[in-house]
C-alpha cells in the first residue's frame, strides 16, 4: 500500500480489529498472531492502547472509516477477511460484525 494510515485511521481500524478478534467471545492463537501482523502493517503501536467496547463504536470508530481512501478501505477489509479466517472459523458473530462494518463504513469486501 503507498498511502500511509493517519493516527486517527490507525485508532478506529485498531478497535475494529480487536472487537472483531474477540467478536465469538474466544480468541485463539491464530487470531492473536494476525491479530498483532495486522497492526505491524498499521505501523500501530498498541503497547499502551486499551481497545473501545464495540458499542462505542460506531461514535467513535465509523466515521473515521466512511473517510479513509478506497486504496485504504480495501486494506482495511483484507485485514477483517484475514482475521476472520486466523482461527479457521469465521462464525456467524464475526460475519456480522464484519456485514455491519461493510455496510455502515461504506467498506468494499475483499475476500483474499
């Protein structure tokens, strides 16, 4: 990707990913590793961050989405389909939480 992402981007992406790595109220290793790969491509330093609960988040997290670039939307989404997929489930509590991102950000699925 050329653009880089803001450190607001960086924040709203960050507390989507974590809500969605703990969306089926487990999280397993595989989702922890992509987890912590998806925030080394944020260049997101999450030592000190302290995720937002996920009915925070369409205040505090959505519009900063709806905004990003499409070039950055489509990283975002490839980010979701590859936590998803980390623990070799992707449940129905993580597909909608996925659908209600999607939908809500104005977020492109890209599923590989």
């Amino acid at each position: 990707m050329d653009e880089k992402f803001t450190q607001e981007e960086q924040v709203a992406i960050a507390n989507v990913l974590y809500n969605l790595a703990g969306a089926d109220f487990q999280t397993h290793e595989g989702e922890t590793a992509c987890l912590k790969s998806c925030l080394k491509e944020l260049s997101f330093n999450a030592a000190n961050f302290t995720p937002i609960p996920k009915n925070a988040l369409q205040m505090k997290a959505y519009e900063t989405i709806r905004r990003m670039t499409n070039e950055k939307k489509r990283s975002f989404s490839r980010m979701m389909t590859r936590l998803s997929r980390s623990d070799g489930h992707f449940g129905p509590s993580e597909q909608a939480f996925v659908k209600e991102i999607l939908i809500m950000c104005d977020v492109p699925f890209v599923h590989k």
